[in-house]
C-alpha cells in the first residue's frame, strides 16, 4: 500500500502570490505601504497597524532557526517516509518568522540560531514549498 498524498497548503486570494513566487523558486513576503512592517504569513491587512495598503517584496531567503523539533516516531502517515525529519520555527532577515522544515542536512545537526537559506522542494505538480537549509550547503 502507498503513503496517502501529503495535504496541499490552501490557496486564497492573499496568499496565490506567495504561492506562484514558490513556483519560480522565489520567497517572497508582505509589506505593509503605511508603516513598513514585513508581515507573514500572508495577510489581507496588516496585523500591526491594520491598513490594507500591502505589497509584496523579494525576501532575501537568509535567516535562523527560532526553535525546532525533530519527529521521530508517529508521523501522520503521509509523512512516515519522511521520519526522522525536522520542523522548525526559521527567524528571517527582515524579522518574520516561518513554520518550515530544515532539510540538506542530519537533524541532529539542526540547532537553535543557527543560519539557514531558503531551498525549494516540490511537493506535487501545484506545489512547490520553501524549505530551509544550512546556510551555505549545496
Ligand atoms: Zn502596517
């Protein structure tokens, strides 16, 4: 029997840029016009100051690991194959914060602060996620 298909991210009209930038292998991220904030995740107004005046911006894909954990054991099932794989709380440059996975390395080398660069993986033909991984790793 094959693993279930892993779930796809929804898409609304917010957030199809971030998604079709993922497509061409670009991260791209909120900024609000009035008070200059960078926002994520993908927003219809601006959680700070709540104008709706937003654009997106090329984010330069470099941060750190906030935190982390590594998942051994009872993954959902579409995520067996994956075990032992690594979800992580990445800080960018620009101070937004990202729910993703390190990936490109051993997870018992992941630790806190430690920098990361964006790399994309293709989840299915719609798809295609940013993921993080040690700054400077093929
Ligand atoms: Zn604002």
């Amino acid at each position: 029997m094959s693993a279930p298909e892993k779930p796809a991210p929804p898409v609304n009209y917010w957030t199809k840029p971030y998604w079709n930038a993922a497509n061409e292998g670009k991260l791209i991220i909120q900024r609000c016009l009035d008070c200059q904030k960078h926002i994520f995740y993908p927003r219809i107004c601006c959680p700070f100051c709540f104008s709706d005046r937003i654009e997106w911006v090329p984010a330069s894909g470099k941060g750190r690991v906030y935190t982390y954990t590594v998942v051994r054991s009872n993954a959902p099932s579409a995520f067996i194959g994956d075990m032992p794989f690594v979800i992580a709380i990445v800080r960018l440059e620009e101070g937004v914060q990202m729910l993703t996975n390190i990936v490109g390395c051993d997870p018992d080398e992941v630790r806190c602060e430690m920098p990361v660069e964006v790399t994309f993986e293709r989840l299915n033909e719609n798809f295609v996620l940013p993921k993080f991984k040690p700054a400077g790793s093929e």
